[in-house]
C-alpha cells in the first residue's frame, strides 16, 4: 500500500496532485492558447538538475496562484517541436502567455523570491476577467 502524500489536498474535488498541469504537443494549444488569462509554461527535462531543484517550488507557486495564474509544465525531452518552436536554449525556461499570447520570457535556475518578483512585475494587480 503506498503511503498518503501530505501534499496532495482535495478542496473543491479538485486535485492539487496535478498542479503544475503537465503538458505536451497535443494539449499545448487548448491549455496554453486557448486559456483566457495568465499562463506561466516551465520547461523543463528530468536529466536537468536546477530543474529537478525547483520541482516543489513550482508545485508551491501553482497552489499559491491558482485564482491568478495557470501553470503548466513540458518535458522538453518528450515535446522537442515545442521547445524547437518557443527556442528554449537553457534550462528551466518559463514564458507567461496572456489570453494565448507570449508576453515575457525567463530562463535559467531561480529562486522563488525571483520568481514571484518578475510573476509580480508582469502580472497586473487586477486579474483581467
């Protein structure tokens, strides 16, 4: 039997296990360019220790802003035509779309204080409806 993650929660029957939402080729366009509002895309490889690193962090920043922020997350070694397509050169890489569209890019191993300033600088204090 396996042990109960203290991570996982169940508020609102919604399953905090699958927060970041981990996306591939086939679900980036209804999860990433359809979405209407905030999305923040890591992404990321499992051979990427600084990756590896932040795993809980980003886990951590969905829960956190989940009202304001989707996240999702792409295996750069499943999803080679979407890290082609966005040039992701340096891992992890995090680009926020807004409504569909890409408006900033990050990359590199940070801090959750880095990120939440740069999430803080880009996102409007008013979330658009």
């Amino acid at each position: 039997m396996c042990p109960t993650n203290p991570l996982v929660e169940t508020v609102s029957n919604f399953h905090f296990e699958s927060l970041p939402v981990n996306v591939n080729q086939e679900s980036f366009e209804r999860e990433v360019l359809l979405e209407k509002g905030w999305v923040l895309v890591e992404f990321w490889a499992p051979w990427s220790i600084p990756c590896r690193k932040e795993a809980l962090m980003l886990r951590e920043l969905a829960l956190e802003r989940s009202q304001s922020l989707k996240v999702v997350k792409i295996n750069i070694g499943m999803e080679t035509e979407l890290a082609q397509e966005y040039q992701i050169l340096e891992l992890p890489s995090r680009i926020l779309f807004l409504d569909g569209l890409k408006v900033q890019q990050i990359s590199g191993e940070q801090r959750l204080e880095e990120i939440e300033a740069w999430l803080d600088h880009a996102l409007p204090t008013k979330i658009p409806s």
